[in-house]
C-alpha cells in the first residue's frame, strides 16, 4: 500500500481554504488571488472551487517569475 509523503492534498479539486493551505497563505490572500483571476476557479452551486492543476501552474508560475 503507497502512502502519501508530500503535503500535497489526496483530492483534484479544492475549496479555497485548502487552496490556502496548499500555498501557505491567508485564506484571505487566496481569496484575493481568486477574485484577481491570478488561479482559476469555478463554482459548484455558491461554492467556489479550485482544480488542484490549476493550483500547482500557479506556483510554478511564480517560481519562473523570481
């Protein structure tokens, strides 16, 4: 049995807080980079979602910009 020994959350999909979690943020500051458009999101039902994919680009976006 594989166990999982990153941080890296086990779903595809995340709410805004784990998207804060995953980048060791705010979750006021994740909320900002969603309502920036800087990560794309979606809503399910009032629900606003975040693919992890998405997530991950974005930090490896941030990392070729330094």
């Amino acid at each position: 049995m594989a166990t999982e020994t990153s941080n890296a959350p086990a779903r595809e999909i995340l709410s805004p807080e784990e998207l804060a979690e995953f980048l060791g943020c705010s979750r006021t500051f994740a909320y900002k980079l969603l309502a920036e458009r800087a990560i794309p999101s979606f809503k399910v039902g009032r629900l606003r979602r975040v693919r992890l994919s998405d997530a991950r680009d974005f930090v490896e976006r941030c990392l070729a910009d330094a």
